[in-house]
C-alpha cells in the first residue's frame, strides 16, 4: 500500500470536507464492516434524520478486502432484519486514501487496528476497535460536547468526541485480550450472523447516542 503522491489532492481528517468520516474496518469487507458500516448509516438517520446527518459519511474497507465483492448473503439478511439498506455496497481493499480521509477508524480487532496504524498518516490518535472506542465514549460526559444542532453541530460534535476518546486512552484499559474483539462470522451459519450483528448494535448504541445527542428511547422513524 503506498502513499498517494503529493499534490493528489487528497484531504486529511477534518479538513477542507465540511464532513465527519467514518471508516470501518475489518478483513474481507464482506461481513463484519458492512454490516457495522450499514447500522451505523441506518441509526444515523433514524436518530438526525436525513438534513442532520448529511454532514457525516459512513464506508468501510477490508484490509484483505474482496474488491468488487457484495457482502455475504448472511450479512445482508442481517442487515434486512434490522431495517438496514443493502443496496450498492462493494467490497473494497483499504487503501492510503481511504485512512487520510477518515476522521473516525473504528476495526472489528485489535490486528485490524495495528495494521490500520502501521499505515501511517498519524492515525493512531483516530483509530480504535469499535469495542475500544465504545468503552471510552461512555466515560465521557456528553455535557461537555458541543450541540448537535445543526449538520455542523453534528461534525464539530463528532471531532469533540473522537479528541476525548483519545485523551482517555491509557486510562480505561480493556478488561481481557478479547473484550476488544468482533469475531469473523465468515462461513458460519445465520445465527452466528445474527450474534455478530447483536454484538455490534450493543457496541455501536453508546457511540450513535454520544455522536448524535439523541438517545435510543428518543429515536423516531424520520424521512
């Protein structure tokens, strides 16, 4: 993987964009990062609606990601079970471009993370497991956050919160090895699927309520 030439015009996190990205990131890009990345684009619109939650951009990658690949038909049922779309997803390869864009790099593992980070690009700082990131975000009072407002409010909201997730990091450190893990469900049969996606939505709550300001007991269907 090299890093795109100069002069490419590619922007870094949080600037010159007007947006909040956010990139999951797991093997394949056919399982686990589709379906975190399809949940978390489903729960942003049903909590902001579609104005609010223009300002934030939802993708994901594989680090030995299927090009060109539909996601695993078990995670799309998944998907389906939720309310989630599925439409015109591919799979992708991660890639350079794809970290120096994003200002939120949530991975299934802690490997993922690692190779996201040896990447470069000072990721280090904005790149968590999704577990790991969801542990710091509930020790942060969601007072101090800036207003979700507006779709500006929502991206200065969302930068806040990655900031004070890595100031609090060192500090909250994970119970065991493995309670930062989102296991591969690839080949496994549907109820494997399904725990994944339970595992997610579990993991993915306390970020979308401290991302959005709006709590699941306040989410409404908004179209």
């Amino acid at each position: 993987m090299t890093t795109p030439p100069e002069g490419r015009g590619i922007p870094g996190p949080g600037r010159g964009s007007g947006v909040f990205r956010i990139l999951h990131v797991s093997t394949g890009n056919v399982c686990r990062s589709p379906i975190t990345e399809r949940l978390t684009r489903h729960a942003l619109r049903l909590r902001l609606g579609a104005e609010l939650s223009s300002g934030v951009v939802v993708e994901s990658a594989g680090t030995w990601g299927h090009e060109g690949a539909p996601m695993e038909d078990h995670a799309a049922q998944v998907l389906h079970e939720q309310g989630a779309e599925t439409e015109g997803f591919t799979g992708r390869e991660l890639l350079d471009e794809h970290v120096i864009r994003a200002d939120l790099v949530l991975t299934a593992t802690r490997d993922h993370r690692a190779q996201v980070v040896s990447m470069g690009h000072s990721a280090g700082l904005r790149t968590f497991t999704l577990k790991e990131f969801t542990r710091l975000v509930k020790a942060i009072d969601a007072a101090t956050l800036p207003p979700a407002g507006t779709a500006e409010g929502v991206v200065e909201r969302s930068r806040a919160l990655v900031q004070a997730a890595a100031a609090l990091r060192g500090w909250l450190l994970a119970p065991s090895p493995d309670a930062d893990e989102i296991y591969d469900p690839y080949g496994a049969p549907i109820p494997y699927f399904r725990s994944v996606g339970e595992e997610i939505i579990e993991a993915l709550d306390p970020v979308l309520t401290a991302l959005t300001g709006v709590p699941p007991e306040l989410i409404t269907e908004r179209r």
